[in-house]
C-alpha cells in the first residue's frame, strides 16, 4: 500500500508538471480508486498506470456495463462501499459503473455481489473510446433510417466527416478514423461510467455553504429524490456526461452539482450527442435531458444554454452579432495551436467544417498550464462581450478573447465553441425543437423556485396522459414565446412560476417584436372560394412594399403613449426605427387622444404625394437602410395599416379580425399620403373577387390578400403561415401560386458578351430541419446585362473556395465558383417537376428524386430575407403537389399551418 501511495504522490507530481489532461485522467481514476485499494489488488493500478503508458491505441471490443436501475440495487451497493467519509463512500459507489476506458481494472474491483444484483447490459463498442476527442467517451445514439440520403447534408455526411488527420499525432490519427462520435451507429445507448475524478471530488468539497443548505431544505415530494438527493454530490466525469443516456437521471447522470455552474463540456456533449442522431424526438430527448439537470441542480444557467444552444447572445431583435470573419477566426484557432493559417484552411477545406477543424487542431495541442474550464455562464458572457467590442481596434481585442476562450477549450468544446463564432452550430437543432425540449424537460422535471423537487412527473402516469402535458406544455411555451419572443423574460418566468402560468407573465409587449402572421399562397379565386366555404371572409389590397410593425409603448404613468420609444419592426423582427424617422414624427396624426398603447401590423408604401399614387417595391428598396436622416429622405412612404395587435395594454391577438378592424378604425386616423387604412371588402361571390383583384391591381397592389372574418379562425395567428390567410398575386393565377425566394449558392462564368460577370447560377432551397440549401435549379433568364454587373459585383465578395458541407447538389450541376450562402432572390417558374438531379425537398414527395423549377426567371433581390428565411423544402414540396396536374397523387403536402 505504501508504494502505491508514493506512486500516486510521484503522478501527482507530474502532473502538476506536466498539465497533460491524460495524466490527470489516469491520476483521478487511480486516486478514486484508492478507496478501494485498501483491501484490493495493487495489479489494477498498475494496469491503470501502464495504460497510460501504452501509447497503443484500443481494440474495438464488446463490453460489460453495469447499469444502475433501482433504487434497491444502490443501497446494497453503499452497504458494500468501504467504511470512510460520506464522500469517499459514496465516490466509491460510482464504481460501479465502469467506462470504457477504465476496462477491466476496474470491473475487478467492483465488488461481485453488487454485479450481479445491479442489471447487465450488453452494448457495443463503435470502436475505441476516443470520439473526436482522444479521451471523450463516445455517446451512443440510436439513429432513426430517416429519408435516403444521396445527398451532402451534414447529417449524412457525418459518418464520412473528414477531420485533417495530418493534424493528428500518429496513435491518433487511427483512433480518429476509427470513431468520430458522429460515426457512431449503435443500436444501444450507452450507458455512462461514472468513476468520481479526482477534480469532481475537489468540486464538490467547493460547492458552497449555501447551496449544500439549500440542498438540505429543499422540499421533496417523492421518495426518488430524496433518494437522489443523497446521491447528488456525485458527478459524472464531464468528458462522460451522456445526456443521450437511456432513463436518465438529471442528478445522478449529471456532470456538476447542485449550485455549481455548468460546464460548457456538458452543453458541448449534448450538442454532440445531438448531431450525431438524425431522428427529431431524439434531439428533443436529449435537449431535455440535459435541461432537467439544469432545473434540478442549475436552473439559473437554464437561461445561457438555452442561448448557447439556439447559438443567439440576446433577444433577435437586439441583432447582436458577434461580426467575426472566417478569416480571423481561422487565424485565431491558427495562432492558439501553432499551426500556419493554411495549414487551417486546408484542414477546413478537407472536412467542410472549421469547428472540427478546430478541434482536430486543439486535441494534438498541449498547453502548460491549462486555463480553468470553460463554464456555460461564463462563455455566453464572454460571447456577448466579443459581439459588443467595436471601433478601433475591436478586430484584435475580439481575437484576443476569442483565443482566450479557445485554449480553455477542452475535447469537443473546441468545435462547437468555433461554430457558435461562426454564427451556425449546424447540428440540425431548430427553435421549435429546443422549445419542445423545453416542454418535455418541464413537464418531467416540473421547475420550481429553487431547483426542481419532482425529478420524474412521468413516473406512474400514463403514456398518453404524460403525452397530453407534454404537448400542453408545448403548446403554452410555444405560444408564450410567439407573443413575447425573448429569453430574458421567458425563462425566468418559467422557472419562477412554472409552465401554467407562463402566459401571465410573458405578455404581448410594445417594444418586443412579434414573429407575423404569414398567408397561403393561392392559384386561383376558386381555391378561396373552396377554403372559406363555410366562413365569412375579407379581401383586402396586397400592397408591395415593406411590412412595419409598429410599436408604440405607454408612457411610465400608462396615461399616454411614450412616442419617444416607439418602434418599427421589419417582417424578420429586425429593429428598422432608424430607417423610417418619417414614419415615427407622424404619429401623433395617426393615433386618437384615446390610445395609450398599440402594435399595428402595416405595410409601408413608396408613395407618390403629388400624384398619389402607389410607387413599386424597387423604389422604396433605394432607400437608407440604417441611420437615415429625415431631411435626406428622397423617397416618401405612406403607411397602409391592416391590422391592430394590441391596443392600450391589451393584446388582441385572440379577437377576430373583425373586431381588430373595427378597434383600428375607431382609434386610428387616416391622414392623406401619409396613414390609410388597409382598402378591403368583404366580397360575397367570384365575381366580386374577381373584380377587386382588377382595382388592387390596377392601383399598383401585388393582388389581394383574403382572410377569415369572423369565428375562431380569424384570430392573429402569430408566427404562423396559416390557411386562415391567402394571399393571391396577379402574376400567378392558375400558376404556381407564387414566387419562390432562393439562395444563390454557386455561379457560372459568363460567355460571349456576358463574359466577365456570371451568366448561370445555381440556386438552392433551405430545409430547416436538416439545416442545408438543396439545389433547386439553375437559372440564367430575367437578368438585365446592368443585373448580372452588379449581382456578379456582390456575388464575388461572397465565393468560397469550395461548396459547404451542407450544400446538396448533383456533380452534374457543380458550378464555376461556389458562393457563400448569404443572398436570396425572388424568382419564378412556369411550374415544379421531379427532378433526378436537383435535390430540393428530396425525400418529401418522392423517395429518391428532388423538385426543380422549370423555366425559372430572376424577379428581384430579397434584401429583406435571411438565407434561412429563403422558401423551404417544405414549402417546394407543398407548391409541387398543389399543381393541378399532381394535385391528385395520393401524397398530401406537409402541414405548413404549423409554426414557423
Ligand atoms: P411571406 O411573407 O409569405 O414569406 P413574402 O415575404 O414573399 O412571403 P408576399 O408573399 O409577397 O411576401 O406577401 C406577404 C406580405 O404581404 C406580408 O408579409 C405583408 O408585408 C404584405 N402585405 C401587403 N398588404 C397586406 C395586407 N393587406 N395584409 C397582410 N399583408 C400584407
């Protein structure tokens, strides 16, 4: 006994030299392990203490693990823990669970009878231990067969992810090929090891007084949790946290204690786990596994993960981005791992993905003395800063924190660290699928002031009754968040109040921008006419200019608007105040001495006061964007108002549309060239339609938009493309319904007289929940030679050496320069066919064939959308079966009524 103590002083020794995590590991394992030593073997530490210095990689292997499943298995297990401290007792309980890379060492000392009673479950191992890390555990997933993929999204590129291997030292390079956690294809979840480290152990002594009282009052309904309770001050090592895990337990499987912060390689493991499986439920079940640990042991770091998981810093109207290049973060992870920035490029390049690149780059980097881990709080934090520094010199400030934050980096932190500067994590994890994780984690672990008590709600409740809260609790957080789409409101909401009483909390706000109600696009007056058969409906103008949301808080009193703060918010909730000064000095016209407070949904025009007269979108599109100043506007608006969300405090999003009309014109006041009213009729045949449609037309309107009047479906329905409205455009009767708004993702170099610019470009659709731009068509007609100078001009700015991994196109189609995904055009088509070489909505209407566009023609620049705002898959797929030609194919479109 007494050499095996002097070889763990002599390891402590060297690692206080050496900083290397492998020997940190070894040492934790063998320190852990000490309890059992006393009356054990010393042939397992030194078999510890050889495999470290084994530089062999792991064969793959089948293995044994033990999985804790009842509460009897645990007391028995603590019976048998040797006789020490609390702490070390229970540490050394957690030995029972052997990882991977502890092997059989520490199988032997696990005390035989507690094997057999504990269950046995049989997994296999993908290969060595190492995931894109050497010394993480690889997360089993279990991977749903999903839709064929031919293509080059990042899911199924996963398997075949390239990671610069000349970055890697040798040993490692096989272990990499062996097994990227993404490559993982394992029909059981693993479950985790659980050896205590030696740095768990020190965390824990440091929890503080006050949370280890906390702890101790902390009510408790149910025996499972004080159960585990007693077991909290156990952590899982952090490089083994598998919230992938099958019956998780958001305490006992969690990675930090009750009060600490929550590592950031937690938040990275779930991040892993969830892009290594393809099947939406799964992700939700992940995410919310790693949320009800939150609620139980950290909830006030519930809020900055949920922003670390949806990569935002702060409400999406705030617009604070973090604004670094590609370049310079390139040279930063260059400069962090003594790398050239080719060097970094290239491996980049090779595997598509800077984030891996990064990491490949950062695991063969040793440091000398290792920073403190990353904590989730900590990064956001560190984040926001780096979004916030501007003016001089702000490019290397950013650097420098961004380097800071990049050597702290720990095993698969690094990529999804680097991805988040990016501004794309890319692991196919949609807003409404961390809003659905959030209801499955509230509704399983119920959240409460002060951490959760109920661990498992779901226990003893029937499947479809636990179903029917979970989608109650979805339907709650979602609708909250649709009225008031911000966090920082949000979450503590949540957790003070509970789901049920979100509502109440987070409320329609002047000030917070809401997501818009969308419409339908329609082919013909007949397809109204079938929709509303049963419904009063309204037709209204369709004005083509630029949506304004208009807020307009009250004063501090609540006895008078506070004009001084209102607002005007674009289609994407983007902040457009200082663009339209004109708008917000003419207020007071519009508003009757009997509003206090409003939101109004309203189209703005460029308008022609002399003549007035409508002017088209291309003219209001020449005007400043940001900062304009009112004596510089050349080009006027006139403000079309259709619709009222909130008047004098109360949100009217539950009113029909009726009656928001009606409120509208009472409180508001028309005012020549400046503010009308939303010209509508409530037409009662096709001919009146019809004829309404001429008049919007012929006064300069797109066509006209049809809404439902009165009953339940005529409420707002916020962030929704709902039935309830339809839109129909002049140009696309008895077409496709209309345009489509794409991204331009690679071009063709002109010839003849277009030489010089690009003549062709390749266009792609956006599919949101695999998050890739499927090519769509090609498109070469509707540009002026003056369009393809100036498009090609911007385009240049935006080429990239080679296509994203989450591009899908054909090779036949690979064009001559590759762009960035950055710009979204308007364009239309004379219909959609199947394609075998495009692969836009692949999957959703045919098995193995995509959609394309015939005859696309270029309308104009989208300036107003995002690449991720570009028409969806779905959407393609939804115009493709609604021709009339396909429209009786027993495929049905995607319901789209959904939110967006
Ligand atoms: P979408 O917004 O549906 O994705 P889009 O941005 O291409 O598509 P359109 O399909 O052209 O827009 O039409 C919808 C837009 O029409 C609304 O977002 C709004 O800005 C504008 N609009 C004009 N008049 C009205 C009206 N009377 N009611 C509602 N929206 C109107």
């Amino acid at each position: 006994m007494l050499s095996f103590s002097k070889l763990i002083v002599q390891f402590r020794f060297l690692v206080n030299c050496t900083h290397l995590p492998v020997t940190r590991k070894v040492i934790s394992q063998v320190s852990i392990s000490n309890n059992y030593f006393y009356g054990r073997n010393r042939i397992m530490a030194q078999k510890t203490i050889m495999s470290f210095f084994s530089s062999a990689p792991k064969k793959p292997v089948k293995l044994e693990q033990e999985v804790i499943h009842d509460e009897e298995t645990d007391s028995n297990s603590d019976q048998s823990s040797p006789p020490a401290n609390g702490k070390e007792k229970r540490s050394s309980k957690r030995q029972r669970l052997e990882s991977n890379s502890s092997g059989s060492a520490s199988e032997e000392a696990s005390p035989p009878d507690k094997r057999r009673k504990s269950k046995r479950l049989r997994i296999e191992s993908s290969g060595s231990e190492t995931g894109p890390s050497p010394k993480s555990s690889p997360m089993k997933v279990e991977k749903s067969a999903g839709p064929p993929k031919t293509y080059n999204s990042p899911k199924s590129k996963k398997p075949k992810a390239k990671v610069d291997l000349s970055l890697l030292p040798k040993k490692e390079t096989n272990k990499r090929k062996s097994s990227p956690t993404s490559e993982l294809k394992v029909k059981e979840e693993v479950t985790s090891p659980t050896v205590k480290s030696e740095k768990a152990i020190k965390k824990e002594e440091s929890v503080s007084p006050d949370s280890k009282k906390e702890e101790s009052v902390s009510p408790v309904s149910k025996t499972e949790s004080t159960d585990s309770e007693k077991k909290e001050d156990k952590v899982v090592p952090e490089t083994e946290y598998n919230p992938a895990k099958s019956k998780y337990h958001p305490i006992r499987d969690a990675c930090w204690s009750r009060g600490q912060e929550v590592p950031y390689l937690a938040l990275a493991r779930t991040l892993e786990a969830i892009e290594g499986t393809s099947a939406r439920l799964k992700m939700v079940e992940i995410l919310s596994n790693f949320f009800r640990s939150l609620l139980a042991l950290s909830p006030e770091d519930l809020l900055p993960c949920v922003y670390l998981c949806l990569n935002q810093l702060a409400p999406a109207y705030h617009s604070l981005e973090l604004g670094i290049a590609e370049t310079y973060l390139m040279k930063a992870v260059a400069q962090c791992t003594g790398r050239s920035l080719a060097q970094i490029k290239s491996a980049a390049q090779k595997c598509g993905d800077l984030g891996s690149a990064a990491q490949s780059a950062r695991a063969t980097q040793r440091t000398m003395f290792a920073p403190p881990p990353l904590r989730c709080r900590r990064v956001l934090r560190a984040l926001k800063d780096v979004a916030e520094l501007t003016g001089h010199a702000s490019v290397n400030k950013k650097i420098a924190k961004i380097q800071s934050l990049f050597t702290a980096c720990r095993h698969c932190e690094a990529k999804y660290l680097i991805r988040s500067l990016e501004g794309k994590l890319r692991i196919g994890l949609a807003e409404q699928s961390v809003l659905q994780a959030l209801a499955l984690a509230t509704a399983t672990t119920p959240p409460a002031p002060g951490g959760a008590t109920v661990l498992d709600a779901s226990r003893g409740l029937p499947s479809d009754e636990f179903k029917a809260r979970v989608d109650a609790h979805a339907l709650t957080i979602k609708s909250t968040y649709c009225a008031c789409p911000n966090y920082d409101a949000l979450i503590p909401a949540l957790l003070q109040y509970g789901v049920a009483a979100l509502p109440e909390h987070c409320k329609l706000t002047p000030g917070v921008p809401l997501k818009p109600m969308l419409a339908h696009p329609t082919r013909g007056v007949h397809e109204i006419f079938n929709r509303f058969e049963n419904e009063q409906f309204t037709c209204e103008w369709k004005y083509d200019g630029e949506r304004a949301q208009i807020h307009v808080p009250a004063n501090e009193d609540g006895s008078a608007p506070d004009l001084s703060r209102a607002a005007i918010f674009s289609r994407n909730q983007e902040d457009n105040t200082s663009k339209y000064p004109d708008i917000l000095r003419r207020l007071p016209g519009l508003l009757r001495e009997n509003v206090t407070s409003c939101v109004l949904d309203c189209e703005a025009v460029a308008y022609d006061v002399a003549a007035k007269k409508i002017l088209p979108f291309q003219v209001l599109s020449t005007r400043k964007r940001k900062d304009a100043r009112e004596e510089d506007i050349q080009v006027q608006v006139c403000v079309f108002a259709f619709d009222l969300l909130l008047l004098n405090g109360r949100s009217l999003v539950a009113a029909p549309l009726a009656e928001r009309r009606r409120l509208l014109r009472e409180h508001c006041r028309e005012v020549e060239g400046e503010w009308h009213f939303a010209t509508s009729k409530d037409c009662s045949t096709m001919e009146e339609v019809q004829q309404f449609l001429d008049e919007a037309v012929a006064n300069s309107c797109e066509g006209l938009m049809v809404k439902t009047l009165t009953g339940d479906h005529a409420r707002y329905d916020i962030a929704r493309r709902s039935h309830n409205w339809l839109k129909l455009k002049k140009d696309y009767l008895e077409g496709v319904g209309d345009t489509l708004d794409v991204v331009v993702i690679g071009g063709y170099r002109g010839r003849g007289k277009r030489a010089g610019a690009f003549g062709g470009f390749l266009l792609a659709c956006y599919e949101p929940e695999q998050e890739v731009y499927q090519a769509l068509c090609k498109i070469g007609t509707g540009f002026s030679d003056e369009d393809l100078q100036t498009l090609s001009k911007e385009l240049e700015q935006h080429v990239i050496e080679a296509p994203r991994n989450y591009y899908s196109y054909d090779r036949s189609h690979e064009p001559d320069a590759w762009f960035s995904a950055a710009l979204v055009w308007e364009v239309r088509c004379a219909d959609l066919s199947l394609s075998p070489a495009h692969r836009a909505a692949i999957g959703l209407v045919d098995h193995d064939k995509g959609i394309s566009l015939r005859f696309p023609r270029f309308v104009r620049v989208r300036t107003d959308k995002t690449p991720e705002q570009a028409t969806s898959a779905q959407q393609v797929a939804a115009m493709y079966l609604a021709q009339d030609q396909i429209k009786n194919q027993a495929a049905k479109p995607a319901n789209l009524d959904d939110f967006y």
